[in-house]
DNA sequence: GGCGCATATCTTGTATACATAACGGTGATT
DNA sequence: AATCACCGTTATGTATACAAGATATGCGCC
C-alpha cells in the first residue's frame, strides 16, 4: 500500500520548443525584446543554435497565449501593449482572485490553512528585514496558496498564468513608498477572512487588493507620459 | 484627411496550420475525435493533404489552449476531460460571466442596448418556434453582446475563448425539458438588471445561469454513470 | 510456460531545402 | 518632380530528409 516513490513527474520539457519559448518569454517580460520588436526567426535560431524549425513552434505557442502576434507572412512582433490593454488585465485579474477567495475561504483545509500563514509570516520577515525583492517573491507564494486553497484546479492554472503575465507589470511597482507594509496589511486581512471562512468578505478585499495594483500601474503610466511630455 | 477605404483588415488566416487548428478543433468538439484519441501526426497530415509541418504547428496551438495534450515523444493525444474538470471550467465560466454582467451594467452604451436587446428578441422568437438548434446559436450571440458591452477587450477574449471549450458540454443539455422556457426567463432578468444598471443583480443573475448549466451537465454525467453501473 | 532483455520498427523532434508572398529599390512615364 | 510599375531581395510557409527516443516484437533464459 506504501508506494515509496512516485515515478518522478519531471521528464518535462524534453521538447526544444518548449524551452525556448520560456527563453524567449523570459526575453520579452524582461524588456531584452521590447514591444514593437520583430522576431525575426532566422536571427532567433541563430541566436540559440537551433533550426527556424523549433524557432517557429516556439513563437507559435507564445502567440496562442498573447505574448506575441504572428501576422500571416508578416512574421511575429511583441505587441505594443497598450497600457489600456493592461488595465484590462489586471481588472480580470482581480476578479479571478476575488473568486480564488471567495471558494478558499469556503474549501480550504486545515493544512492549506497552515501553509497560507507560512507564506503570509514569510512575508511579513521580508517586510520586516526591508527587502522587497524577497518580499516580491513571497508575494507570489502567498498568492498561490489561495488559488490553490479554491480548490478548483482550472482557475489555479487560469490565475496562474494571468499572474504569470501580469508580473512585469507588477514588479514596476516594487519600490512604490510604502508598498510592502500596505499589501502585508492587506495579507492579514485577507487571511484573516479566509480563516474566518467569509468568502464575500476575503473575495472583496483580494479584488481590491489587486485593483489597487492596475491602478498604481494606470498611475505610473500617466506619470510617465506627462514626464515624457514635459521633456 | 478622409482615408476612404481602410485596407481591409480580412486577410486573416493565410496560415496553414491555423486553418487545420480549427478543422482539427472542429473534430475534436463535435466528437469526431473522442477523447482519449491518439492523434497521429502523419495520419493527420494524410488526412488533409498537406505535410507533418503544419500538422504540428496546429497541435501545438491547440496543446496551449489546452485542448490537447501533448507528452513530449508520445505524441498529442485529446485528454479525457474528467466531469469534474467541466465542472470546474463551469464555475469558472459562471464567474467570468458575472463579471461581464458587472460590468457591463455600468459600461453598456446605447448602441449595445439596443444589440442586446435585439439578441434577447431573437432568442424569443426561437422558443416561441421551438426550434433549440436555433435558440442555441443565438443564445451564444446573446452571451456574446453581454461580453462585450463589458469594454474589457482582455475579458472578452478570455470568456469567449472558454465558452468556446465548453460549447460541446452545453450542447449536451440542449433538449432538456423546458430548458429554453426557463433559459429565455433567465435571459429576460438578465437583460432588465443590466438595463437598469444594477451590476450587482445582473451579476448575481448570469452567475447562476451559467451556474445551473454546470450543475445540470453534472447531473447528466451522475445520471449517465449509474446508466452504465447499471447495465 | 512466464519473464526479461535485445532488437526492430515506428513516431516524434529537428534540420534543411524549396516555394511563395511581402518589402524595397530602381526606372520609366505622366 | 511625383507616381506607379516592375523586378530583385528577403523572410515566411511548407515539404522533405534525417536523428533519436519510445513502443512493440521476438528470442533466450529461468
């Protein structure tokens, strides 16, 4: 009945494509490939030593998950992504975590309860010892316990990879003042509705506490403009 | 100053493998492919005349949309979607409409009124005809216009890549007693809290009208199961 | 007769070659 | 001088060829 070892579930990407599509993703959120940047397949390949084969395969898969548009004959771009676009984003964001929330604070077991306050003290360290490249991380662990509290296996991979994308985002608003005290705040509260197993009340504090986040990015798109246009 | 003609923005799939994604897609919904199907790239490439090159580039697309599954060296197979999967998808799906409610209740312009509106009277003249095929089609139109009275061009996408997964699930419940009647009533309601922009209600509304389509479909599976258990 | 291992075959993954549409430049014409 | 047409170049899209892993078969061994 004791089945000591499971048979390791990390064979995983033996695909090139698969690889290098999480290269190039990695290029593209990190800014290497700004938006408005032709992909060319050639220079790709070239690039990282491989055929234009995996190449294409690779920018296929990015442009079925909105990370670069492939236009016919045109070949493949990195979208400007309108900061509207991202507002968007962010604003179903919110939404799938508000609902993260709401099925957490109904489903969530007592060992997921445990694991939530980990990530949580974990966070609340990394506030203390002022570090918000820690805290950035265990931001990320934090956020998806909750998902995986829902208990909803689609919307933790759907919250997922919408957080997946949204992180360059996110990450412009690391040194924002304040920043980490008010979202560990935030945390608690969330917590502490979950734990409490009041789901309208965790499912509207987590859609605020990720609104906040495109309106701070909404902001600092407007600043930026306006100090684009006073120069 | 008046740019008469704008170029025509049709040209659209010149791409191979987006036209077989779709045909593929096509089979694979309507049953064509049953899941569990081992899809065969050479096979695949017979079947439509054209090489294994784009045949692959179509899986590929399919596989990040997540209506295959790809095993690295093992080829595509159509995943066994497991009732409790659908489940989940509905209960996601079901939230993603609310927000569309939500939102649009606040954000519907005239023009979109009056498109909703227009929609909703299609589907009455359908159950009036008792014609479910008919109501059917213009029931996903209907769905459609709440999308995108949403102006969340990002939400928009996201509900109608899902309700497309799901179409096959919802075509199941098509001739269940009275499902048109209590659909249409549904619709109607639906229809009046938007109009009155009460986003809350509309919310609360399409929630539980997609809801109830994940419950029913849920039921039609425990329903199916004792079948089989009992033969 | 059953089990394990080596080999054979088949399928996937990658590279290369070829076809074709888009882009740019040059030249002629109005 | 500006515009349009034609042609050459370049990059994308597709087909084919090759490499390598996975599955299946058959043989030997226990």
């Amino acid at each position: 009945m004791s089945i000591v070892s499971i048979p390791a579930e990390i064979p995983a990407a033996t695909r090139q494509s698969e690889r290098l599509g999480e290269l190039i993703e990695e290029r593209i959120v990190t800014g290497v490939y700004p938006p408005g940047t032709r992909l060319d397949e050639q220079e790709l390949a070239d690039t990282f030593g491989v055929s234009r084969t995996p190449v294409r395969e690779a920018l296929i898969q990015l442009s079925s998950v909105g990370l670069i548009e492939i236009r016919p004959r045109r070949g493949a771009t990195v979208p400007e992504i309108g900061a509207d676009r991202v507002c968007e984003m962010f604003e179903v964001m919110a939404e799938l975590e508000a609902m993260c929330g709401r099925l957490a604070a109904r489903r969530i077991t007592p060992g997921e309860q445990i694991a939530l306050q980990e990530a949580h003290s974990a966070c609340e360290a990394a506030r203390d010892a002022n570090t918000p490249d820690i805290y950035y991380q265990l931001n990320e662990v934090f956020h998806q316990r909750i998902y995986e509290a829902s208990h909803n296996g689609f919307l933790v991979e759907q919250a997922t990879a919408l957080h997946r994308r949204l992180r360059p985002y996110r990450r412009l608003q690391l040194r924002v003042r304040n920043r980490m005290t008010t979202s560990f705040n935030e945390h608690q509260a969330i917590v502490d509705a979950i734990t409490k197993g009041d789901g309208d009340l965790a499912s509207a504090l987590l859609r605020a506490h990720v609104t906040v986040q495109g309106e701070r990015f909404a902001d600092l798109v407007a600043t930026l403009r306006d100090f684009k246009a006073g120069t």
